[in-house]
C-alpha cells in the first residue's frame, strides 16, 4: 500500500474513532438522563416525607453527572430541610439541589427562588425544571455585581419578606467576597427562624463568611458533613 493509501485509511479510522466516541458520549447522556428522570419520578411520587436512600442519591449525582454538584450529606439534609420547612426558600446558585426543591416545594405548596449567574448554566436547569413540569421553582437570571468589598447576585423584581430555608451553593470560590453577600443584601428578606445551609464550609472563604456573619449577625453555626463539610447557621431565637 503506498503513502497515499495508508494516509487515507488512517484518515478514515481516525473518523471511524471519532464517530464511536460521539456514539459513546450520546448513549451515556441519555442513560444519565434515563436514570434522573427515573430517580426523581420515585422520589415525586411520596406524598410525605421519606428520607432519601443510597440508591436515590446515587441515582441522581450520577444522573445529573455534575463533578460540582453537591454531596451526598448535603443533598440528604437539604431534602430534610425542604420538607420541614414552611417556605418560601432561596437558592443562591442552582442544579440538581434545585430539583429537589422544587420536587418538595410542590408537595407542600412554597415558592424556590433559585439565583444563578452563569448564562449557559441558567439555561440548562431552567430547561430541566421546564421538562418537569415544577411549577412552583423560578430559575432566575442573575448576573454577579461589585458591591463594596464583595459581588452578589443582581437579581430582579422583589423578594418575598421570609425566606424560611436558604441553601447557599454561589457564587463560585473565587468571587469577591465570596459568600458573604447573602446576609449583607438580602438579611431582610430571611425570616427570623430561617436556616442557611452554607456548602464548602471547610474552605478557607467560607470560614472567613462564617466569622464575618457571627460578627455582625449573632449567628451560630455547626458544621456537618464529612466527606465535604457543609455549615448549618441559624439566627438568635430571641429576635
């Protein structure tokens, strides 16, 4: 076979390479969204609060196939929490923890209000709450401004005055300021009896938010979590 011909049969195996890995690709999404829609029409299908399994949570992380996503002790207390709380609940960055929010929300008939920054993310779990029909989550578009020392969500419109569960995943480590900007923008509109559930509490920036909002908010904290540390932060009960 000349150079010619070997040239081109490379040629057509490096395309034939090309063509399994997108045919490999294409099957592992639908079988991740397979398992997503599966796991969350058996957790939707509880009228009352069962905790969620193993099976479940492994279900979903590896449905939603999101390395950023949260972590098992997390997702487990926050789906405690939607459950046993009153409502409204803020979402500061949105994912899977969102479906779940909303999967509760419905069942016990309160508004999520989940703020994201990133354009292209914002988009993927608006379609994904859209495809589930969770009508009681808003997904809503909310570009990262400079206040001073820190940037927070510019979120439109109005917040409801008593958010009652917040779960704090954003902005991303690197923002300035980090997570601070939850207390210093909205404290008014969280209830007095509202939990904070704070994601990466053992980071360096979190722990820096925590002493900053214990300053300036008398709040108190314990941190769960092995595997990923995660803060509950709660408000004086004499307020």
């Amino acid at each position: 076979m000349g150079k010619m011909g070997i040239r081109a049969e490379s040629t057509i195996l490096e395309r034939l390479r090309g063509v399994m890995m997108r045919g490999r690709r294409r099957a592992r999404a639908a079988h991740r969204e397979f398992v997503l829609q599966r796991t969350l029409r058996r957790i939707r299908s509880r009228d009352d609060y069962v905790p969620l399994s193993d099976d479940a949570v492994e279900g979903l992380l590896y449905g939603w196939g999101n390395e950023w996503s949260l972590r098992e002790e997390l997702i487990t207390e926050l789906w405690h929490q939607a459950w046993h709380t009153r409502g409204p609940v803020l979402e500061c960055g949105s994912g899977l923890s969102t479906l779940l929010l909303g999967v509760a929300a419905e069942r016990l008939d309160y508004q999520v209000y989940s703020l994201e920054h990133d354009e292209a993310w914002h988009a993927k779990v608006s379609d994904a709450v859209q495809v589930l029909g969770l009508t009681h989550v808003k997904v809503i578009a909310a570009p990262l401004v400079l206040h001073s020392g820190y940037a927070w969500y510019d979120a439109p419109g109005d917040f409801p005055p008593d958010f009652s569960l917040v779960l704090c995943d954003g902005p991303p480590a690197a923002t300035m300021g980090g997570r601070y900007g939850l207390l210093a923008e909205l404290r008014p509109s969280l209830a007095n009896d509202c939990v904070i559930l704070l994601d990466d509490a053992a980071r360096d920036g979190e722990q820096e938010v925590l002493v900053r909002w214990t300053a300036e908010h008398q709040v108190t904290h314990r941190i769960e979590g092995r595997e990923k540390p995660f803060a509950v932060v709660e408000f004086p009960t004499d307020l």
